[in-house]
C-alpha cells in the first residue's frame, strides 16, 4: 500500500509519479492536516498522533506512506512512523522557474523519483 500524505490527490499527479507509485502497491489519498502557522509543538504532536493512528488502522503488511508538506509536522510524523517501522518517502522533482514580464515567477515541478527519508 501507498499512502499520499500530502496536498496534491494522486488524481493530479502525472502518468510517471503515477506509476512509481504503484511499485510500491494500491495508492490511498489522506489529506495533510491544515498547520496554522501559529500552532504549538504540542498542537503539532497532538495532529502527528491523530494522522498516526488513521495511518495504522488502514495499513496493510508493506506499507509505506508518501510524506511531503509543512516541515515540523512532517518531520515528527516521519519519526513516529520510523519508529513504528513504516518506511516513509518523499518525492523529487526538477522545478522550472520562467519569470514574466510583470515580475511574477511561475514554477513548474516535473517528478523524477521517490526518495526515502
């Protein structure tokens, strides 16, 4: 099983990341939490243990779960999960950065692999 912990569903991703997925079993989407930037460590905690204990009732024997998002959250549910033996993964990309005329900067993200934290 693959589980998408992050905010972009499986059903945007491209064909590639798609398939790099499936190596790793059927895909299921879990939304990441919403981190107010004002949040506590211990706020941050209580949202690690809530998504820990979604993430053990649904997996299977070989899981690993797909962990991309705002980093003090992300890297406490990395460690719980490590300690509970979940292989944990994040996805690379290579960015395109094109500036416009007018000042704005438009990045686009070509996935290239999944790498394990």
């Amino acid at each position: 099983m693959f589980i998408n912990l992050t905010n972009h569903p499986s059903e945007n991703w491209s064909e590639e990341q798609i398939q790099a997925a499936h190596y790793y079993g059927e895909i299921v989407d879990l939304s990441f939490p919403i981190i107010e930037p004002a949040y506590s460590k211990q706020e941050i905690l209580y949202l690690v243990k809530e998504c820990t204990e979604v993430i053990m009732g649904i997996k299977e024997e070989k899981t690993v779960v797909h962990v991309m998002g705002e980093m003090t959250f992300t890297y406490n549910i990395v460690c719980a999960l490590k300690e509970l033996d979940i292989i944990c993964i994040a996805s690379t990309t290579e960015r395109n950065t094109i500036m416009t005329p007018d000042g704005k900067k438009i990045s686009e993200f070509k996935f290239v692999q999944f790498r394990e934290y």
